[in-house]
C-alpha cells in the first residue's frame, strides 16, 4: 500500500503560512473546528475540485487533513492518481488540538460540535451490529446475516483504506448543513482567486496566530 508524503502536527504549523490546507471532512466537522485557514472539500467531493487544486499544487505544497489521517491519506492517494502531490497531515486535526494548537471556527457554527465521522461510523456499526444479534435471538436467525454483513465492511474498510458507512453518513442532513460552512463552489472560488494571487490558504494563520 503507497503511503502519502506527511507532516506531523508540529512540522505543519510551522509551515502554515506557506501551505494550502485542504480538509476533507464534512462541513459539520469542519464548522467544529479546523487549523486556521483551511479549505472545506468534502472527500465525496474530491473528484470536482481537482482542477483547482492542480493549480495550487503548483505554486506549493497542499497538506489534506481529517479527523485522524485515514480520510485525508484516502484523498492524497485519489489525487496521486491524477497528478497531484499532495501532503497528508499526521494524526490529522484530532492530534493538531491535542497538541495545544489554536483551531479555527466559522462565524455562525453553532456551539456544539458535530461527532468526529470516525466516531458516527463506530456509533452505527456497532448498533447495527446489536440490533443484528437481538433480531436474531428474539425473530429469526436470518438477522444475523446483519451482524455479518457490517462486521465484513468493517474488513473491507481496513483492506481498502476506504469507508462506505463514512461516505452515506457524509450526506446525511446534519453533516451537511453545518451553519457558517462555505459551500463548495465558494470554496472553489476562493481556491482559485487565491491561485491568482499567489498565496496559500495557510498565509497570515501560522505559528504568529496562536496564542
């Protein structure tokens, strides 16, 4: 399996105002906080904004960060496949709080964060999972075919580095609809004005930005 060119934690704050920072999680995620400056492409958007981001991949480096780093080295692989190099950040935003970096929040999020999707996914495998068994037991055995079903995704997840349950939680409405979360082609629209200009999305968010 080709592992993505990373950054951890540390290396990419001090880096920030020189990157173009990419996050690929779902924009109630990302109105939950992201590293100052980012840029919200959902992963299951990835394929649209690969135009715009070959053109910022030529004037310097991009870091793509999720949650944990398994969505956001997913991402760097799809846009190796079509030429562009891309850095994954380590441990992803999860590990850039935990460090004690400042993470950044849209005017107008509201004020409870949106579970992290890797925590959703475990949420509904494992009561998929629960509700298999008890059918089992209580209707019919068939429903155990449930609890199989979801625990063969769960390998295929591992083998493949990919995740189905991620991607039909994504377009559920309230990881849509995040409040202060710019919409994609705003996203892209800026991507490309910020091409222009020959800036990174990371310029004035750096290491001199947190507290």
């Amino acid at each position: 399996m080709n592992t993505a060119p990373a950054l951890d934690a540390d290396q990419a704050r001090t880096r920030l105002h020189e990157l173009t920072v990419v996050d690929v999680r779902t924009p109630a995620e990302y109105a939950s906080g992201h590293l100052p400056g980012a840029l919200n492409i959902p992963l299951d958007q990835l394929g649209r904004a690969v135009p715009a981001l070959k053109e910022a991949a030529g004037r310097g480096d991009l870091l793509v960060v999720c949650q944990g780093g398994g969505r956001s080295e997913s991402a760097c692989t799809q846009l190796a496949a079509h030429g562009v190099r891309a850095l994954n950040l380590t441990g992803g935003t999860g590990d850039w709080a935990a460090r004690g970096h400042t993470l950044a929040r849209p005017a107008g999020a509201p004020a409870k964060a949106v579970w992290a999707m890797e925590r959703q996914v475990r949420l509904a495998a494992g009561s998929l999972v629960l509700i298999g068994l008890a059918l089992g037991l209580l209707v019919h055995p068939a429903w155990q075919l449930l609890s199989a079903a979801v625990a063969g995704g769960l390998v295929y997840s591992a083998l493949t580095n990919t995740c189905g349950m991620a991607v039909v939680l994504g377009r559920l409405p309230y990881n849509r609809g995040a409040a202060g979360a710019p919409d994609l082609e705003t996203t892209l629209t800026r991507l490309r004005d910020e091409a222009g200009a020959g800036v990174g999305t990371g310029a004035g968010t750096g290491a001199g930005a947190e507290a």
